[in-house]
C-alpha cells in the first residue's frame, strides 16, 4: 500500500499565539501545478488566436478599401468610356458635315464652271471656326484654350535653321526697294532642319483644314486648333492625314521632306493668330 505524502504549512503570528497548521496532500500540488500550465497554454493559444483574428479582420478592411477604390476607379472609368465615346460620336458628325459641306460645295463650283470642285482655304477655315463657335455654344466651354489645344510642343527633332522673320526693314520706308527688300527678308515662320521622312507631329489638337501641294511650301498641312489658332506645315515628303481629320496633340501627320521649294530635308513650321503669322520659338518648349 503506498503511503500518502502531505505537506505541512505553519504560520508563525507575531503575538505568539497559537501556531496555524496546515496539512495538505502533495498530489493536491500536482493538480495545482498542471492547472497553472494548462492554464498558460490556454492563454497562450487564446492570444495566438485572437492576434490570427485580429490580422484577418485588418486584411478583410483592407480588402474592402481595396474593393471600394477599385470601384470608384471603374466608375470614373465609365464616366470616361461615355465622355470618349460622346466625342467620338461628334466627331464623325463633324466630319460627315465637312464632308456633305465639301461635297455640296464642289458640286455648286462644277455648275460655276471652276475646276477642281474645292472649297477655298478661307471658306474651308470659316466653316470649321462655325462649327467650333456652335460647340462651345452647345456645350457652354470656356473662353480660354485647353492645354491640348496650344502647338507648345516641337513638331519634329531638329535645329532651327532659319528663324522667323515679319519683313521690317529698319527705318522709315522711303520706296519700292525698302518694300522689296522687306518682302525679300519676310520668313513667316521656322525652318527646322531634320533628317529626311522623320516624323512631324501635330503640335495641338486641332482639324485638319488644308492638305495638299503648293509651289512653295511643297506638300503640306494646315491644322485649326480652335479661338483663331492655327498651324502649318510644309515641305513634307508624305502626308498621313486629310482634310477633316481630327488629330490629338502629338499625332504623325507626316514625314519631313525636300518638296516645294527647298534645299534639302527640312521642315517649315507656321502659327498664325488669327490669320497672322507670328514667331513659333516663343511656344516651343
């Protein structure tokens, strides 16, 4: 038979009274002693649990706010799909009116007996400057341009090898030789030179309003960038683009050339303000 263990707890008072004893049992102790641990591990285990919880719940907000920007970027998305496809759909109505206008316009040039069937570059320019004028009425636009819509960009690499020049002669005009001298020195815009069919692009968006040869600008491209702005040019060895086309800031238009006359690959670059030609340096960037 095994024999039981105890052990004995005294308390001492202070007034020498009588002393307290305690007999308890050492299993008493094992309970107490695997109690302590169990317990400990149960606190340890609710703690990991909670922490899991806890970064489950983090990640589930997370998410959420994920899912929440994501469905706000959708429906700006959206909005833009709308916004693009409304421009698009003006677009092609623009360009059926320019071209049921030019198409009305060569055929009443044919009864007239004048050849080619065309709208001159001004009639052309009026029609697109009416059209602008009926837009900004119809969608209440602001007065001032959009940053898309000022030529602030270089419309091919190269270096400018003829500067613009208004034809002042200085002093006081006295003659016929002071006139043909300012005509002489008169350039209307740049010259950049650039390597041959390298890319000119459109230095704001705009319409396409004139496309086609001249003796002296050669091949060359007119755009109408809206609020009297336009800008040309000429000397290209390609075209890729016609009369009505809407082009974006940045967009080929052609390539540079040796057309018209000209002394080697280069590209000649007007802005004219309201019909007056004026220096580009002062937009490029």
């Amino acid at each position: 038979m095994t024999k039981k263990r105890y052990i004995t707890i005294q308390i001492l008072p202070d007034d020498s009274s009588a002393v307290w004893t305690f007999k308890l049992r050492y299993r008493f102790f094992e309970f107490l002693f695997y109690a302590i641990i169990i317990a400990l591990f149960a606190t340890a285990l609710a703690a990991v649990k909670i922490t899991e919880i806890n970064g489950k719940v983090l990640t589930a907000n997370h998410l959420a706010s994920i899912n929440r920007e994501l469905l706000q970027k959708q429906e700006k998305m959206t909005l833009l799909e709308k916004e693009l496809s409304q421009v698009a759909d003006q677009e092609r109505k623009i360009r059926g009116i320019l071209q049921t206008f030019i198409a009305e316009q060569g055929a009443d040039t044919a009864k007239d007996g004048n050849q080619g069937g065309r709208m001159s570059g001004a009639e052309l320019d009026k029609f697109v400057a009416d059209v602008r004028a009926l837009e900004r009425k119809r969608r209440g636009m602001s007065p001032y341009p959009a940053r898309d819509q000022l030529p602030d960009i270089w419309p091919t690499a190269g270096i400018i090898s003829q500067k613009f020049n208004a034809g002042s002669v200085p002093g006081k005009s006295t003659g016929q030789a002071d006139a043909a001298a300012s005509a002489e020195a008169r350039h209307e815009g740049i010259d950049i030179i650039a390597e041959n069919n390298a890319l000119v692009s459109a230095a704001a968006a705009g319409i396409v309003v004139q496309a086609g040869q001249d003796r002296d600008l050669g091949r060359f491209v007119k755009i109408d960038h809206d609020r009297g702005v336009q800008t040309l040019y000429g000397h290209l060895s390609r075209s890729f683009v016609q009369v009505g086309d809407h082009v974006d800031k940045g967009n080929a238009i052609g390539s540079v050339g040796n057309t018209g006359n000209s002394f080697g690959p280069h590209l000649h670059y007007e802005i004219l303000i309201r019909g007056k030609s004026v220096d580009p340096e002062q937009y490029l960037k």
